[in-house]
C-alpha cells in the first residue's frame, strides 16, 4: 500500500489523533483530536494535513515531493469540497483554504502562513455571491491573500527577498498612503471600491518587483503555499528560534490546509485566542480576548485593541469594552463548554483560537498553552488537587528552570513607593528588571555581548526579533496585547515583559522614546520595569528578593518533589548569609565551601592581608607566623558557617587558590606587606615574581600546596576541628567533611592524611573529646583521578566531582576562554551545549561513570556527589541521578530547581517501572490470545 502522506480531518472524524505529533505536527494532531475523538468532536472546519514526513523528503530530495503526495492532496480536498458542498476554483461556490505551518513543538509566528487560498479573478464573485453581495469584504481576503502569498511564496520561498523593503513593505506603504489620502486610520474604514483599486495596484507591484504575475490557479496557490511552509523551516528566524530551543532541525515541519472560515464578514462575526486557565498567574478562570468583525492576525498583530471574554480578563486597557459574554452570551456558554471538555480531555491548560463567522462558533486551534513559572506552579499544585491530575503529573508539569521566575528579583517595594512610573502597559511577564533602553534587536545584542545589561523597547516585536529580545533583561513594546508575539515569547521565557504600552511614543530614528506625560528617555539611559503590574520607571530602581516562604503553591510544589526524589541537595555557599539563604530554598548541607572566597568581599581585608602575608613568607618560620595569625579567623569563619548549618553535613575544600591571584598590585598594599615581613620593596618584588606560573590553572594549587607547605593544610585542619569540637562542646551540632582539591594520586592523600590524623588526635585531647565527627575525601576533577578512583576511594571517605575543572581538562577547554570558540562550536553542531554548563555526558559523564563504579567497588557505601556549576544544572542533574550519586551540590538560587529536577529524575524511574511491568504482562497476553485466523 502507498505510503499515507496525508491525515484528512473534520466532519466529526479523523484519520489521526493527538498522539502522532511527531509525524502531524502539534497542531495537525490536535486538531484532528478536536475534530475526531467522541469525547470531543468539536467544530473544527475540515482540513488535511501534510505530514512530516513529506518535509524530511523535501529537503532530502532537491526540494520535491513524493510521487504520491499530489493524489493524496486531491482525494483529501474533494473530501473537504463534500462536506463543505463548495469546490475548490469553483466560480460559483468556491472553497477557500488556509496554509500553515505546524512542527512537532509549537514556534509562534516562526514560519509562514498562507490565508484565502483559491481567490482569483474568477472566483471572487462566487464568493461575493456567498457572503449575500458583500464586496468589501470579498475584496478585503483577496488583498490579504495577494500580500500574503507574494511576500510568503514568491518572495520569501524563492529566496529573492531583498536587503531593502520587501514587496510586504511595499505594499503596507502603499496602503498607508491610500489611508492617509482619504484622511482615515484604519483599514476597516476602507471600503470596497478602495480594496478594488488596492487589489490591482497590487497586482502591478508583484508584476514589476518579483517579475512574475500573481498565480490565477488555485492550485498553483495551494501547491505554492505548501512549498513556502516547508521552505520556511529553514527560514533564518525559524533556525534562530530553534537553537535558543533546542528544537531538532531533523525534525521538519507539517503543513495543516484548512477551510477558511471568517471572523471579518460582518458585526456578526468575530475571532479570539483563549486559555482555559490565566497563563499570567495560573488562577482557574477562562482567559481571553476577541475581535469582532476581524481576522486571527489581527488579534495578535496589535493593532486593534482585543475585547476581554469575559469579566476577569479585563485589563487598563479593555475594561470598558463589551466583553464576548455580554456580545453573545450564548455563544460564550458555548465556548466555554468546549474549554471545560478540552481541559478534562487533555488534562491541562489549553489555548484555544476561535472564531465566529456569521453567528457560528468554530473551534480553529488548540494547544498546551504556554504560561509563565508562577502559573505553571499553581496549575500543577491546583489540577492535583482537583484531582485532574496525579502527583508524578504535577511535578512533570513545571520545567526546573521555570522556577527560576519565582525566585525573580522584583522592584523593592520602598524604592517603588518612591517614586511614580512614567508610563503603563500590560503585564505580559512579571518580576522587575532593570536596563539600559534600547530600540533595535541588533542593538540589544550588540549591547548585551559587551556586558551592558539592555531592555528592548519597540513599538511591538516580530520573530525577526527574537535573539535581541532573548539577549534583553526584559521587552517593552507600545502596541500588542496579551496574546502578542512579545507576550507568548516572553511568557514562554519567563521574562519580564510589559505589552502594548502606549503611554509611550518611539521616535521616528529609534533612539529614544517619550511618554504621554512628556518624560524623554534616550538610548543607553536606565529604565526599571516592573512586569507583574505593567509599569515602567525612569532611571535604575533597586531589585529585590521575593518572599518564597509565603508561596503556598511553590512550598507545595517543592514538598512533593521532596517526596519522590533519591538525591539529596546540598549547596555551593562560603558565607554564614548564603548558607542561610540556602537553608530556606531547602539545602541539605553545603557540598562546597570554597576557602579562598573568605579572602574576597565584605569584611575581608584582615585575612587577605595575612594571607598574601603567608604567600609571600619564605621561611617556614615566617609562614608559621602568619598562619598563627590567619588561624583565628579561618576557624570564626568555618564556626558560624557550621553553626548556622546545625548538624547538617558541611563540606570545607582547603585552599585552592591560583597562588599569584592573591599578590597584591598596588603600591601602598605592597608596602604594607613590605613592613609587616620585614622585608624591602626588592626582595617583596622577587618573592612575587617567583610565585608568576606560565599555566596558573594547571600550577601550584590545591592539594600541590598543601605538599608543599604542609602547616598550611595543618593550621586549616585544626582550625575546622576546633570550631566543630567547640560547637560540640557547646551541645551543639557540627558535621564537617574535609576536602582535598586537585588531587590526583592517592599517594597525595596520604600524605595529607597523616596531617589530618595527627591534628584529629591533637584537636580530640585539647577538647577532652574522645572523637570528632569528621569525614576526609576528595574532589575528583582531574581526569586521573577518576581512572584512579579505585586506590583514591581506598584513603577518601567521600568523592566530589569537581566537573569545572573535569571538563576543562577533560577537554582542554579553558574554563576562562572558552567564549572565544564556543558560538562557532554550537554552530557547526561540534558541540549540542556549552559543556561548562551541562555535563558532557558521554565523554566527561563516562569519567564520572567509571570513577563512581571504581570508587564504591573499592569502598562500599562511598559517598559521592557534585560540587561544578552542573550541579544546578537540571539536565546535568537528571544525570547524577542516574548515575547513582548522593547529592548534588549548585548555587543557593538553583536549590529549589535542583529539588525538582531530582524529583523529575525519580518519576521518570517510576514510570519507566510502571511500563517495564505492563510490558511482560502485555506479551503474556498477546501469547494467550489465538492468532486470528486469516
Ligand atoms: C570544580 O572544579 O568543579 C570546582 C567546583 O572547583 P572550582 O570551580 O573552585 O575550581
Ligand atoms: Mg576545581
């Protein structure tokens, strides 16, 4: 049999169903599960859909289709033509189609689209005919087809768009100056003897621009529109999107043909976009906006302000507008009927695109709608306990990073009280932000990659926009609304995002805006903006923290993953502050303490001067002396960490820093340190000099060190044994781990060890205490560690995988430099992601793999676990877990996301489970079952 390259839709069936996304694309399989399943059956105008497949072929085959495709197109169309009882080119009753874009994951506004396909010469009076005489509007679809098509196909398909303005630009232009000439605004105040005239100027401008009239077949239009969505794949915008998505470009898209139905025929008529929860905070209320007498575009090109469905969609701007429930309140009912069904159906928020055309309500899209961090929260917490749905379900539901938005800075609100926003929008994107104002992408990039924090403000944006507004601390545009492209792509983001704001005016030259009540902001001046009320500040308002302790969905969300996760979470933290904050995001332990971090920031010119005293001592004796010095500090500083910690498991790294860091440059602090070792400025020069390394990264650092001078690892050993002893005494808790960095030998451990045995035993007489609570490991993040974990787990009690410098010299990649390459790397597919930023997991992760297998053969129990930046990392995190480690170990601010993400990890083993034991059952089964006979 033929191979099936087409899904027909509609009429209360389908040959597909929404679980073949994969080869009808998102929107085709969901519209096929709208139109055909018996528990939906909803009216969704009939159409077919091109598969993927067709698409991979396409690129693979010099961009043609396969043989059978044009015989399957024709049989699905007269499918339609029979249940529409219109025919495709008909002069009479024609039957007009849309073509769009629909790839496995959604990318909004991405690829092309192509409306009131089969309108010609001809054909336009059959459908004057049909629409009772209406010229206007007949003539109204064939202008938006003819600039669609040759901006779409024409163009942009064939490849000839030029640098200037394009044929699209051309023609708004062109429209523009016939508005302006009959002293109008908008388009709707064009009438049919306008459209006539606009439809044949157009006409002669595709002729003389493109060179080629346009099409008069119909199906010259429809093949045409197919092609152009297939070629938009590969579009630059659309390959953009995808890397920012990580979106595989293997995947292709499908192309969905679908009868036009019109929400522009009339006041009877309307289209709007809805979801069946509020995407901005998550609360169950259906949530919308609508057009009357409008087309999709229109709703989220901006250009008209929407109408709210209904009471709690309003907004500043929309409140006075009639609202669908009080237009039509029996097609409201109607609509959301179909909400409550959809969202039983699917079990989760959907967004919806309507339209109405001449009273008849018709169902034209549905999806998983995307929402912002917080409502995805409250969502997943409040469907569980509606009991929509399970557990494992709800804590799927929030992707780990999204939290990121709950732990967003906002405005403090005492700085916000103080001052009074110069302008007001919509609040597409909560949180603050706070940036320099900038009104081109390119420039936001620009900006942004020399370190400038940037907030783009446009007047709205479109996908050409997408890498600056990605770039950008947050968007501002002054049209667009809720269901803009800005709003779903911030949204999507979690970025903060204020919309169709049009308190402000951009200047005609884009380098500055003003506001109605005559604020000027200029590029490069600081705005702040605060996106869960919609308001915009002058100059650069302080952030702050948001109160997490108080957010019910979130404690409830994080409970749960609490329950089903198998790692522990611990965190990077040197500070008592850090570590505090870390406890209330819900570490359970520090897994680095970075010793050499005491030395920076607050507080710290004391044990820095004393240290750089005792890098630049040369005798033991001098060394000695300044380490007697350092020594009460180190051990205050491990003390109040440990206490505040209360019995949960610190893990304290000893010195690693590169030695030369820590020399001091200026002439006075020289000086000082001159004196204080009683040495002249020559002598100080030399000592400074000798500790220059060509390869500091690679010098003499961590556990080379302490070889070296080893009353350095003795007076830190004794001073985080004393501060654990005198918390104990004390009848308090301590639990310290002492690690050693940048081993790789255990004969290096050993030699540490005898230290660290004689200071126990040292430490223990001192307090009158018989033992200590202590354990002694190891980083591993040399790769020789790692092959040597076997004989290193012999003397270590613990690993950590140091995977900063594992990938660096498990690369060669420098940690510091690696920004210069790395573009290209991603690029040319070398690399799928920065591996500084998640773990390498064949090469670095079979390191890790085989350290972990080594390490525990040679001591059962070994406690292992991760200290890199990948330990917040959640793909990074889903692969600790899988590779068996205790805990992971990330920044205080990625706690809770590292929670989730090792919660995640544990469903997906439930549920790998759950299918393992239904498959043998399964198979019993089918033994059980006779064959059928044939
Ligand atoms: C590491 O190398 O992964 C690590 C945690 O240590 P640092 O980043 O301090 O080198
Ligand atoms: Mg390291």
């Amino acid at each position: 049999m033929a191979k099936k390259y087409v899904y027909f839709f509609g009429g209360g069936k389908a040959d597909g169903n929404e679980s073949m996304k994969n080869l009808l694309g998102g929107k085709g399989a969901n519209l096929a599960e709208m139109a055909g399943h018996p528990a939906l059956r909803l009216p969704v105008p009939p159409g077919f859909t091109v598969t993927t497949e067709v698409c991979t072929y396409y690129y693979d085959h010099k961009r043609t289709y396969p043989k059978e495709l044009a015989g399957q197109v024709k049989t699905a169309l007269a499918q339609i033509e029979k249940l529409m009882g219109k025919k495709f080119g008909d002069p009479k009753n024609p039957l007009l189609v849309s073509v769009r874009s629909g790839a496995r994951r959604s990318m909004p506004g991405m690829m092309e689209t192509v409306l009131n396909v089969g309108l010609n010469e001809t054909t336009i009076k059959g459908l004057i005919q049909q629409t009772g005489g209406n010229e206007r509007f007949a003539y109204d679809a064939y202008r938006r087809l003819i600039m669609m098509y040759s901006d779409v196909v024409m163009e942009k398909a064939a490849g000839i768009e030029p640098k200037g303005k394009g044929i699209r630009k051309l023609m708004d232009e062109y429209l523009e100056g016939v508005k302006k000439a009959k002293g109008v605004e908008s388009d709707t105040d064009l009438d049919a003897d306008d459209l006539k005239k606009i439809v044949v100027e157009y006409k002669k401008m595709v002729k003389a621009t493109l060179g080629k009239a346009f099409p008069e077949d119909p199906m010259e239009q429809l093949w045409g529109g197919v092609g152009a969505v297939f070629a938009s794949w590969n579009g630059k915008r659309a390959i953009e999107y995808r890397r920012i998505e990580k979106i595989p470009h293997e995947w292709g898209t499908a192309v969905n043909v679908q009868t036009m139905v019109f929400g522009n025929m009339g006041d009877d008529s309307a289209t709007g976009v809805a979801f069946s929860r509020n995407p901005g905070n998550g609360e169950n209320r259906f949530y919308g906006e609508y057009l009357v007498n409008a087309q999709g575009e229109d709703v989220v090109a901006g250009t008209r302000t929407p109408a709210p469905i209904n009471e709690w969609s309003k907004n500043d701007h929309s409140r006075k507008l009639k609202t669908l429930e009080e237009w039509h309140p029996e097609l409201y009912r109607q609509l959301d009927g179909y909400r409550t069904r959809l969202e039983k159906h699917y079990k989760d928020m959907q967004d919806i695109e309507f339209t109405i055309e001449k009273g008849k309500l018709f169902m034209l899209q549905c999806r998983v709608g995307k929402r912002n961090g917080a409502a995805a929260v409250a969502m997943a917490t409040d469907m569980l306990r509606e009991k929509l749905i399970d557990a494992p379900t709800a804590l799927m539901r929030v992707a780990p990073n999204q939290l990121f938005e709950l732990l967003l800075p906002m405005i403090d609100p005492k700085a916000e009280l103080a001052t009074s926003p110069i302008a007001k929008g919509l609040p597409a994107g909560p949180g603050g932000a706070r940036g320099r104002a900038v009104f081109t992408s390119a420039d936001a990039v620009k900006w942004a990659e020399k370190g400038e924090k940037v907030i783009l403000v446009r007047e709205e944006t479109s996908p050409e926009d997408v890498d600056g507004m990605h770039k950008s601390q947050a968007i501002l545009t002054s049209k667009g609304g809720m269901t803009s492209h800005a709003a779903l792509v911030a949204r999507g983001w979690g970025k903060c995002c204020i919309v169709g704001c049009s308190d402000i005016e951009i200047a005609d030259d884009h380098k500055s805006f003003k506001t109605k009540k005559g604020n000027v902001v200029k590029e490069g001046e600081w705005i702040t903006l605060n996106g869960t009320k919609g308001l915009v500040y002058e100059g650069s308002l302080t952030l702050k923290d948001v109160d997490l302790e108080h957010n019910k969905p979130f404690q409830e969300l994080m409970k749960l993953a609490d329950k089903f996760r198998k790692l522990n979470i611990r965190t990077n933290a040197d500070t008592p502050k850090d570590t505090a904050i870390a406890i209330k995001f819900g570490a359970e332990g520090i897994g680095l303490f970075r010793t050499e971090h005491m030395f920076y920031g607050e507080g710290s010119d004391k044990p820095l001067f004393l240290l750089r005293k005792m890098i630049m001592s040369k005798s033991v004796e001098e060394r000695r002396k300044a380490l007697d010095e350092l020594f009460p500090f180190v051990k205050k500083d491990m003390k109040a960490t440990m206490e505040v910690m209360a019995g949960r498991p610190v893990t304290i790294r000893l010195l690693d820093p590169p030695l030369h860091e820590f020399v001091p440059h200026s002439e006075d602090k020289l000086k000082e340190l001159a004196v204080s070792l009683k040495v002249d400025m020559a002598e100080l020069a030399k000592r400074a000099d000798s500790l220059r390394e060509n390869n500091p990264m690679l010098g003499h650092r961590g556990v080379r060190l302490g070889v070296t001078y080893p009353e350095i690892t003795e007076m830190q050993i004794r001073a985080i044994l004393e501060a654990a002893a005198e918390l104990v005494k004390a009848g308090k808790k301590a639990n310290p781990e002492i690690m050693i960095p940048v081993t790789c030998a255990v004969t290096e451990l050993d030699d540490q060890k005898a230290i660290y045995d004689t200071v126990m035993k040292e430490v223990c007489a001192k307090c009158g205490l018989r033992k200590l609570p202590c354990l002694y490991g190891t980083m591993i993040e040399i790769p020789r560690a790692a092959l040597m974990a076997a004989s290193m787990a012999g003397t270590a009690e613990f690993f950590s995988f140091g995977t900063n410098d594992l990938t660096q010299m498990g690369f060669g990649f420098s940690r510091d430099d690696i920004g210069s390459f790395l573009p290209d790397y991603l690029e040319k597919k070398i690399l799928v992601d920065d591996p500084f930023q998640t773990i390498d997991q064949d090469g670095i992760g079979e390191l890790i793999r085989f350290g972990i297998d080594r390490g525990r053969a040679a001591r059962k129990g070994l406690k292992v676990g991760i200290c890199g930046e990948h330990g917040g990392d959640p793909e990074s995190v889903v692969f600790c877990h899988k590779v068996g480690m205790n805990y992971v170990s990330c920044s205080p601010f990625r706690v809770p996301i590292a929670r989730l993400a090792a919660a995640q990890a544990g469903v997906a083993d439930l549920l790998a489970a759950k299918t393992a034991k239904k498959k043998p059952a399964a198979k019993k089964a089918a033994a059980k079952k006779p064959a059928k006979k044939k």
